[in-house]
C-alpha cells in the first residue's frame, strides 16, 4: 500500500477518533472510543520513522530525532491553545471549551493528512542487503 497511504488513511483515522471522544456518553463507550484512537495513533509513529529513514538512508537517526523534535515542539503551544480554548468556551466546568478543543485537534489531522498527500513515498532499502547476501550464498 505504501508509507503516503498508510499515513493518509491513519490521518483520517485519528480525525475520526478525536471527533468520536465528544460523543463519549459512558464509560463502556469511553474505552471502546480510547482503543480505536491508541490503535490508530500509535500506528503512526514507526510509519513516520521507517518513511524517514527511507528518504534519508544516511542520516536516518538524524532524521528521525528531527522528526521527534518537530513532535514535541508541536506540543509547546498545545496546552496554552486548549487551556485558552477552555476559557473563551465557558471555562473548567463547561463541556463547549473542552469540544472546541477536540474539534481543533480533528482540523490538525486533517490537516496534517492534506499534507502528507504532498510528499513521496522513497524506494525502501530495508532487506535488499539481506537479499544480495542470500544471492551471493546460493552461487
């Protein structure tokens, strides 16, 4: 299917999950919304790495300590938008504040997933050096 695809579909996925946590009514449906958004997010991050590494082959770790750098410093701003998105939707003992935050969040991913629709998928090195080597023992 390829990295681009897969990261398409889980762009859409945890879109789908974000906006599922506001119709959360009960605890039941609380766990059943939490495990389909921690199976599609945790997806995420060794398809992020192996594409990084397929682009940058000599410099995978470099490449993926930026990737995990560009992560956190994405989370700088998180807190202080939804703190002051809890504020202007009616404060801590409102449900609007803590929405409008999910629903902020869905927007990022797609986003973030109308972007990924702008890169390439590289040609992935991972098991040719394993291939030549059976080829040379066969021989």
């Amino acid at each position: 299917m390829g990295r681009k695809k897969t990261l398409v579909i889980l762009g859409i996925w945890y879109a789908v999950s974000i906006l599922l946590l506001t119709q959360i009514h009960s605890m039941g449906m609380m766990w059943v919304v939490l495990l389909f958004w921690g199976l599609g997010l945790n997806a995420v991050f060794p398809v992020q790495y192996a594409m990084m590494a397929d682009h940058a082959p000599k410099a995978a770790g470099s490449a993926m300590g930026f990737l995990l750098m560009l992560v956190f410093l994405g989370s700088v701003p998180a807190a202080p938008l939804e703190g002051w998105l809890i504020q202007i939707g009616g404060g801590w003992n409102s449900y609007s504040g803590y929405i409008m935050g999910f629903f902020v969040a869905a927007v990022a991913s797609i986003v973030a997933m109308i972007l990924q629709l702008f890169t390439k998928d590289a040609k992935s090195n991972v098991g040719k050096e394993s291939y030549q080597g059976h080829k040379m023992l066969q021989s």
